[in-house]
C-alpha cells in the first residue's frame, strides 16, 4: 500500500515524504490484524482519506495526520510516544481529530447549526474540519458494510452536518459527492424516480450543449482569446433534486442539467466571453450572474449566464478563471495552491501560517481558546459565518470582511501597523468617520500619521474579534487599562448612546429586549432627525455595575438597523 502512496506524494519535498512516510508505518504496525466491517484490512482506511487530501493538495503535516487520524483511539500507542516520532504539530491534528470523534452527534437536529459551529469549534483548526471531511467521504463512499440503521444515521448526520461545513469552506465537490452519497440512503424512493428521469433527459441535454460548443470555441478563437477549455458539468444529483422540488417536478424547468463551463485565463477575458456569448444569443432576463465582482459569502466565483441558443435550446454558461475554478472545487484548501499574490505556488509548500483563512482561526483561538468557549463561538460567528463583505485596497486588491465592518476593522485587517496609526479613514474618495459601515465593492483607502497611537474609542469602533484583539493588546503596550476587569470597582453610570438608525419595525423592541438582558435601565428615549439622511436615535440609561460595555455595544452594533453607534458620558 506505500507503494501507491510515495507515487502520489512524489511533488512533496524529500522531508516532507519522510514525515509522510513514517505515519505510514506507524499506522501500518498500530492497525496490523484490525479490519474495516468490510473486511479490508483498516490501513486501507487512513491511506485512502491521505490520499484524498493529496489531492486537495494539503499540506504533510496533515497528510500525516491523516494516516494516523485513528492510532490514539483504536491502538495501543500512546500521544507521547507518537510525538517522540512525528512531532507535535502532527499529534496536535490527530489530537483535533480525537476530540471530534468523542463528540456524539445524535439528537442534534434541533440545533444543527450550533451543531455545525461547535464541530468547528472544537476542530480548532480548519485542517482538522479538511481531514474529518476526507474522513467521512471515505467512510460514506464504504457504506455499504454497515447496517442499514447505521447507514441512515450516518448519512443524515452527512447530509447536514457534514456537507454544510464544505459547504461553508467552499469544498464544492466534496459538498456534492457527500450529498449525493448519502441521498440515496435517506431517500430511495426519491433517488431512483430521479435517476431514472435524468437518464431519458441527460443525453439529450448533452447533445443539445454538444452543437454549442463548437460554435462558442470558434468565435472565442476569432476574437482572440486563447488557452480556454470548454466542458460539461452536470448537476450533483441531490441538488438537483433539491431544486427540483421547487420547480413542482418538471425536470423541463431545470436549465442548469448541463452546464457549459468555459475555464479563462484572467478575469478580464471572463467578461470578454461573458460579451462574445451574449452577442451570439440572447440572455435569459435576469439570469445573468457576477459572481466574481460579487463572490458568493463562501468565496464562490463565477460569471453565470443563461441564453436561449439555436431552436430554441436553452443553455446555462459557467464562465471563470483557472484560480476561480480550483477555489470553488478545493474551496478553503485551494488557499495551500496559490501565494498571497495569487499566483500559483511551486511543488507543494508545507506553509500554511501564510494562508488567511488559517491564519485568522488561528488568531480567534489565542484570543478566546479555551477558557473561553462561548466567547470564541461568538467570535466564530461573526468572523466565520456572517454574510462576508468584498472591499477593495487603493490597489484594487480584494479584502473580505465581515458584514457590518467598519474602516478600522479593514485598517486592522491590512495591517496592525496600519490600525495602531490611523487618523482618517477615505471611502470612494470621501472622507467618512471611523464608524461608517462598509459595503461590498467599497474601495477604502486609510490615512496614518506615524506618531498616531490607538485609543480606547477605537476598540468600541471595531467589530472583528481579529481588529478587537489588535487594538486591546496595543493599548496594553501603552499601558492603557482597559475598563471593567474588575467589576466590583465599576460604579453604575448614565450614558447616552446616539445611534444613526435604519428605520426598521422592531428595532426599538430589539435594542430594549438587548437593554433589559443586560439590566440597562432606559431612562429616556428620544428621535433626532435635524439631519433626514441620518436619523438619530438617543438614548439615555443607566448602565448597571460590572457591566461589560464595549461588549454591549458590540451587541448593539450588531442589531439590524443599528449603522453607527456613538456613546457620550
Ligand atoms: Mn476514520
């Protein structure tokens, strides 16, 4: 079985391929006599999720992880001795992956979305969330061993726990192939009325998109584009059916069966094919899709379009760069594929401190981890899951943020040098206050001055946990105490909080019900609209004893409608 492997890892560098080599062996000794309800021999287990993640292009340490990911709790050897052999950076994974094995998933559909953030969570570290992924694609496409109970509960537990979480770290073809491993399972009936529709349909779908592709890639070479690929990619079974079920059925209301899918060099010729097909046939009125100036929150890109083709046939065009492809078949693990220039990295690089995606649940970790669990979901949450937010850089280089960011957030997330010497901050040109709410496609720009230190107003203007943690420990630099530590000193105090408000039924039942949660006492309300495009809403209370108000605000903040929060004593 190594023999298969060490081809496959022949791009990694020599130590690597020592790493990789000894888990190998470990896993090969530790598991010797055990065997998969199959009756394959269990090695046959981790070396098939390593070489999933090989081909995720992963990093060694876990690939390594990966082999080992079931020495700890099914063998005898212990932690200590495993990281006398691999190292603790490996142990540390196969430790993740442990800890994820113990928790018990069952009942969870009540609250399977707190489900899917504590599984995070507890990963600590998106490598371990890739390789548990690796591990239940394997042990779905093996399923067929297990009892047909055993079959249901885990395939439920795939199809939403598991395929959400690729989902979400833009694993395109991992969410659809567990999906669709795990639909005929729970749905059988379902499944093969499908099946047996897509497969009168399907060819001639495909024949109909085969008269097309000629046509596209001679007026792509007459206007001078070069090193494309046309193909076809068909719908993952279960989202098709998914979609299906709100087209009431009919399978002819499906566009998307077959797609055509033109791969480019730049993103500039995406819009250039984007023009030639429209030229060639109408589009279908708002089926046009920019996913590239717009990502989906998952980092999704893409240009979409759909036009009505010769006799009448409708097709749906997938029009994206080589990098936009790979980022949504790879999604979170194509980051190990490209340099932080975007161009593609030589060989494989074990680097991954690089990477921003890990670089950040890292940061959120030394920050919250692990005294501090419900904090640290919270911060998951904001950081991770909420709708992202596309600014640009005077540069025009691409940041994503949390929806609700403010400039400081942005300053921060460029760099902390940047965030600790703020002085002003220039949207589209416009001078705007640090509290002003970024929106996608913002191009932001920051002023520093270099003697310019941070102060305790700006932690109340940041949202990220990321931009928060910057600036609470450069205020500790300074030596500036930062309130409420010690909640027995505080004092109960009147303040007044001045917020430029969206007009929205129930905001003001949502920031009272927040209020009363937090025992603020409303003393008086009051409107300000001397300024019509900026209505003000005062309020004036009385802030209780201990009571966190930085993180008050950051509740506030996060209420909707709530733009700008500004506090006087
Ligand atoms: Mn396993």
């Amino acid at each position: 079985m190594w023999g298969r492997l060490s081809k496959k890892i022949s791009a990694y560098s020599s130590e690597d391929q020592k790493l990789i080599n000894e888990a190998y062996l470990i896993a090969e000794k530790f598991h010797k006599g055990q065997k998969r309800e199959s009756g394959d021999p269990y090695i046959s287990h981790p070396v098939a999720v390593a070489e999933e993640l090989i081909a995720l292009k992963l990093d060694a340490t876990s690939i390594a992880a990966a082999l080992l990911h079931d020495v700890i709790e099914d063998t005898t050897i212990t932690k200590e001795e495993l990281k006398k052999k691999v190292g603790p950076a490996v142990v540390k994974l196969v430790d993740g992956l442990t800890k994820l094995e113990r928790v018990r998933f069952e009942g969870f559909k009540r609250k399977v979305e707190s489900t899917r953030k504590m599984f995070l969570a507890i990963a600590e570290d998106i490598r371990v969330v890739i390789i548990k992924l690796a591990d239940r694609l394997h042990n779905m496409r093996t399923i067929g061993a297990l009892r047909p109970d055993k079959q249901k509960r885990i395939a439920e537990e795939t199809l939403e726990l598991y395929a959400p979480i690729a989902y979400r770290l833009g694993i395109g073809e991992m969410k659809g192939e567990l999906e669709d491993l795990a639909f005929p399972i729970l749905f059988p009936e379902e499944y093969a009325w499908l099946k047996k529709e897509v497969r009168e349909e399907l060819p001639k779908r495909k024949q109909c998109l085969g008269t097309i592709a000629p046509i596209v890639e001679r007026e792509l070479k007459k206007e001078g584009i070069e090193n494309f690929e046309i193909n076809f990619r068909a719908k993952h079974y279960y989202s098709l059916w998914k979609k299906l079920q709100r087209y009431n059925l009919d399978l002819s209301k499906v566009t998307d069966l077959v797609a055509l899918r033109i791969i480019v060099e730049s993103p500039e010729d995406c819009y250039r094919v984007l023009g030639i097909i429209h030229m060639l046939w109408r589009p279908l009125p708002g089926r046009i899709k920019d996913y590239i100036a717009m990502p989906k929150p998952n980092g999704y890109q893409s240009l979409h379009t759909t036009v009505f083709c010769e006799h009448n046939v409708i097709a749906e065009f997938q029009i994206r760069t080589k990098k936009m492809h790979e980022e949504a078949e790879f999604g979170i693990a194509a980051h190990w594929l490209y340099d932080e220039y975007g161009k593609p990295k030589k060989g494989v690089r074990g680097n991954v401190e690089k990477t921003s995606w890990v670089k950040k649940l890292q940061e959120w970790q030394r920050e919250f981890a692990p005294s501090d669990s419900e904090e640290f979901i919270e911060a998951l949450k904001i950081d991770f899951f909420k709708d992202r937010i596309f600014v640009l850089t005077p540069k025009g280089e691409a940041i994503d943020l949390p929806e609700g960011s403010t400039p400081v957030d942005f300053a921060y997330h460029v760099h902390s040098e940047i965030g600790d010497h703020m002085t002003g901050a220039k949207v589209n040109g416009k001078m705007v206050s640090f509290l002003h709410t970024l929106v996608s496609g913002d191009t932001v720009e920051i002023i520093t001055q270099k003697n310019k230190r941070p102060s305790m107003d700006l932690l109340s203007m940041a949202r990220t946990a990321s931009a928060r943690g910057h600036i609470r420990s450069a205020l500790r630099k300074l030596g500036i105490k930062m309130q409420t530590k010690n909640p027995k000193k505080a004092k109960t105090k009147e303040i007044t909080f001045r917020i430029v408000r969206t007009s929205r039924i129930g905001l003001l039942k949502d920031i009272a019900t927040l209020f009363s949660k937090e025992n603020v006492d409303i003393l008086k309300t009051d409107s300000d609209i001397t300024d019509v495009n900026k209505p003000h809403l005062v309020i004036r209370c009385r802030i209780p004893r201990g009571c966190d108000l930085e993180r008050l605000m950051v509740r506030l903040r996060r209420i909707k409608g709530v733009n700008e929060l500004e506090i006087k004593a």
